[in-house]
C-alpha cells in the first residue's frame, strides 16, 4: 500500500535531470514519476522517500506553475531518515555539500545539513515533526 503524502515541497531547478540523479543517487530519493516536455526538459517528477515526496520540474519549462516560480529563492527541505550517519555517509560519498556535519540536538534529534547543486537546503534527521516525547 503506497501511502500518499500530506505535504510535498515543489522546487524548480535550471538543470532537473542532474538534480533528479543527485536527489537519487545522492540522498537515497527513489524516481516514482519524469514527465519531459519535446525540448527535453523535466516538466514535472515526483521522487518518494519513506512515506515523504517531492516534486520538482526544470525552470524555464513555460509551465503555468514554471511562470509562477520565477525569480523565487532557494527552498529549505527536512527529512526523516532512519539512520543519519548512513545517509550522510551516502551523501559525502556521492560527492553531495555538507553544509552542517551530523550532530545530535537538544530537542533529541541527530541531523545534518547539505546543499544541492543549486543551492536548496536540505536536512536529513530523526525528527518527527507533530511527534510528542513522554
């Protein structure tokens, strides 16, 4: 049963392809869906992690949503993971910016932070956000 996400973060990149293969490769995203336009450029993809998703496109594409995006600042993305040592080491492998090294925090979450090729920042940790401790 695939679970659909609640909340998907949309970014647009000048080069979606090769964020789609860092996204992938990189961070462990699994490609669920690429829709190209004739020119070649990503029109609209869905990458899945956990039960999470992003959704993402090339600028440029002259999409209605494309249009509305222009000229809009980096995103900031967090995402749980289940064991940030190994996705960070993941990363570093893959040649991924570590802007901020794994470290544990006194909310009681590890993370770490990263940047894509263009920018974007992206948290990967074991904080669930709406979680209540006891």
């Amino acid at each position: 049963m695939t679970v659909t996400p609640d909340i998907c973060p949309a970014l647009r990149y000048e080069d979606a392809k090769a964020a789609i293969k860092q996204l992938t490769e990189g961070f462990g995203f699994t490609e669920r869906a690429v829709y190209e336009g004739e020119d070649g450029r990503v029109v609209h993809a869905e990458l899945a992690y956990g039960n999470g998703m992003v959704m993402l496109g090339s600028k440029g594409s002259g999409t209605d949503f494309d249009k509305l995006m222009a000229g809009a600042g980096p995103v900031a993305v967090y995402v749980r993971v289940a064991d940030v040592d190994e996705h960070h080491a993941r990363a570093v492998a893959r040649g991924v910016e570590i802007v901020v090294p794994p470290a544990d925090q006194e909310y009681g979450s590890r993370d770490y932070t990263a940047r894509d090729a263009e920018g974007n920042v992206w948290s990967f940790g074991t904080y669930a956000p709406g979680a209540t401790t006891g």
